[in-house]
C-alpha cells in the first residue's frame, strides 16, 4: 500500500491544481479498516503456545523473550514486535504458532 498526499501548497494559484507527493510506498497493511492495537492484548513469555515457543526457537527471533507479544482478540493469532537494530520487525502467528507468510506486495 502506499500512502499519498494531495493539496494546494500555500501562495501556489497557478492553473495546474492540487500538487500529490507519496509519502510512504510498499508499506503492509496488517488489518484494513481495524485498529490491530485495539484488537490486541499484550501477554507475557510465559503466556505463548508450546507451539509458538518452538517456532520462536528459530535464529531468526534471537532475543524473542525481549520483544513485545500481543495476542489477538478475535482470531485467537499472535504478533511478535521485535526491535532490531533500531527498527521494529513484526512477525504474526496463528493460534498454534505457526509463522503466518506476510503477503506479497
């Protein structure tokens, strides 16, 4: 998905109209219409599948134990919020732990 935005710059009457600018590009949508925050709640390490805790014995989620884990409301899934090097990788799960591929763009 992209994000765009459109307007008239300020002192700008020329002909051409509105001026549109992308803003962010390829970004992934985790949820369209729903606050995935607010169909969320945070659990602790001790609070994940046996199955996920397998899953997440994978190199790929070195330092898991650290990260933020939510579980969602209403599919019974999982996120992983890790921070690595500064920027947040997320990961979802389904309910038996099993890693969810993100889409394609």
């Amino acid at each position: 998905m992209d994000v765009l935005i459109a307007g008239t710059p300020p002192g700008s009457q020329g002909p051409n109209g509105p001026k549109a600018k992308t803003l962010l590009q390829n970004i992934q949508v985790l949820s369209a219409g729903q606050n995935y925050q607010k169909d969320m709640t945070r659990i602790q390490a001790t609070d994940i599948p046996s199955g996920m805790r397998q899953t997440l014995q994978d190199p790929q989620y070195k330092g898991w134990e650290n990260s933020d884990i939510y579980k969602s409301n209403s599919n019974n899934g999982y996120m992983l919020q890790m921070n690595t090097g500064g920027q947040v990788q997320s990961y979802q799960f389904d309910s038996e732990g099993k890693l969810v591929p993100k889409p394609k763009p």
